[in-house]
C-alpha cells in the first residue's frame, strides 16, 4: 500500500480504539482482556498466513526475539495502559502516550545510530503541543494525588515499553522476518507472557459476554490489533520510528471527532488551537520529509 494510505489507516482506527479500550474495563481484570484481544489476534493472523501460503517458520534464535517483541509491544506495554487507564482518565493517557515519539526518536538513535531532520523535531513539538492543548481543560481539573501519579508513570512505563517493542520490529524486518508471520508469532507469545503475569497474581480467567464487551473485544482484535498494527509496523521500516510514530499524536485528535460525533462533545478554544498546533506540526513533517541516517534500516 501507498505510505499515505497505511498512515491514515493507522489513524482512523487507532483514534478509534480509546473508546473501544474503556469498554474493556469493569467485569474483566485488565491482564484478562489484554489476553484475549491478543490471542484471537494471533489466531487471526496465523489463519491468514495460512491461506496466503506464508512462512510461519522461524530459528529458535528468532523466535527469541519474536518473544521479546511480542512482550514489549502486545503485553507488558498494554498491561500498564489497561492498568493505568483505571486511575486516570483518558485525557492524561493519551498525553503521556504521545511521548512514543520522542521516546521512538532517542532510541532509534541509541540502538540504530539514526539522525534526524529539524523538521522531525519541530514537528513533534508542535503535536505534543497540540495534544496538551487539546486536553488541557480535562488534564487540569485533575488534583494531583497519588492515584494520578501512578496512573500517569504507568502510562509512561507502557510507552517505553511499545517504544523497545518499535525498535525490535525495525530489527525484525532488518533481519528479513516478514510483518505478518512475525505478528503472529508475537502476539501470541504476548497473550502467552500476559496469561503467566495473570496466573503468578492469584488473578482467574473471566469473561464479559454481553453485546458492548464481545464487540469492542472484537473489534480491537481485528482492526485495533491484526490491521492497524501491520500498517504501522509497515510504516516503521519504511518512513522511520520518528515519523511513523507521529500518528501516536495524531489519532487522538481523531478520538475527539468521534466523540463529537457519537458522545456531544463540544468543541472549544482549546478543541481548535489543539487542532491548528496538530495539524501544523503533521504539515512541517510533510514539508521537510529529510531522514539523515548512518544506515538506513532495510525494508522488508
């Protein structure tokens, strides 16, 4: 697919996927849905890999680091954004997941020696600004107790964890390890890992049947997991850990269309200027596409 379209993919349905994830919280322990969500996902990928007549087979070597980056990216990552989403609301989750960037920018620097353009800096500014504007009105109504605190480094611990997890994908594909067979692996060894974290916390296997829970679950499987994340995964190789990341800044502005739409949120100053400081940082990117790198990741 065309850059352009994998990134909006991304966007759309990730901006989506907020909503989708508090619908996940209440009758089920956190640790249980990140389980499932993934493990159908796997199930998903694996039957599709199958059907295209994909290599599923790895070395015991990858299969290592396949363990490694389902870890940080489908588990340890998601069980600290469930956990800290219970104690902080989604305002404040979504600003300290928009560090993914900055966090993607200094390690691909550190484990890949790649350098940046201004332009990438400037751009990320401007949407991290964006995203602090947006929010502010929510973020600043929260006293700052120990719960949010917590809530908030939680959320900071998950990002650093999706950011390994990015920079292990970048591996992976320099290593030639296709997106899709690679996904499957991984998110299963995920739901594998989260399911031992459960189990070693006294914690049992429940389950929400009713209608919102059964659907939200399906549909963060598929889309939040199988299609977005192969999209962006894609994009990781191709354009770049920092760039690619930007659509961590941008999908919750995205979230906040959604809600206009189907929750009567009501636009303000604040919902305008976030919007213009999101838009312009995302424009700079596209102006100036420069990537200056030591050596170029391969693509896959």
């Amino acid at each position: 697919m065309n850059n352009y379209i994998l990134y909006a993919i991304t966007v759309l349905i990730w901006g989506s996927t907020w909503y989708a994830i508090s619908l996940q919280l209440g009758n089920v322990t956190p640790e249980a849905s990140v389980v499932y969500r993934y493990a159908i996902a796997s199930l998903m990928i694996f039957i599709y890999c199958a059907f295209k007549k994909q290599n599923l087979r790895f070395t015991v070597r990858q299969h290592v680091q396949l363990a490694l980056f389902g870890i940080c990216l489908f588990s340890v990552n998601y069980y600290f954004l469930y956990n800290a989403q219970t104690m902080i609301n989604s305002a404040l989750s979504c600003i300290a997941f928009s560090t993914l960037m900055i966090m993607n920018i200094g390690n691909a620097r550190l484990f890949f020696g790649t350098r940046v353009d201004t332009s990438v800096y400037l751009g990320g500014f401007l949407g991290l600004l964006g995203i602090v504007i947006l929010f502010w009105p929510q973020a600043s109504e929260l006293s700052l107790t120990n719960k949010t605190i917590v809530g908030f480094l939680l959320c900071l611990v998950g990002t650093l964890s999706a950011s390994f997890g990015n920079m292990l994908s970048i591996k992976n594909q320099q290593d030639g390890l296709a997106i899709m067979p690679a996904n499957a692996w991984a998110m299963g060894y995920g739901a594998l890992f989260m399911s031992i974290v459960l189990l070693l916390q006294g914690k049992s296997f429940t389950c929400d049947w009713s209608v919102t829970y059964v659907s939200s679950l399906l549909y963060l499987s598929l889309f939040g997991s199988v299609i977005a994340f192969g999209c962006y995964l894609t994009l990781l190789t191709r354009i770049g850990a920092h760039k690619a990341s930007y659509a961590n800044i941008l999908f919750p502005a995205v979230a906040v269309c959604i809600a206009t739409l189907f929750e009567g949120f009501v636009w303000d100053i604040y919902t305008i200027a976030g919007f213009t400081a999101i838009m312009a940082g995302n424009i700079v990117l596209i102006i100036k596409p420069k990537l200056i790198t030591r050596k170029a990741p391969a693509v896959a």
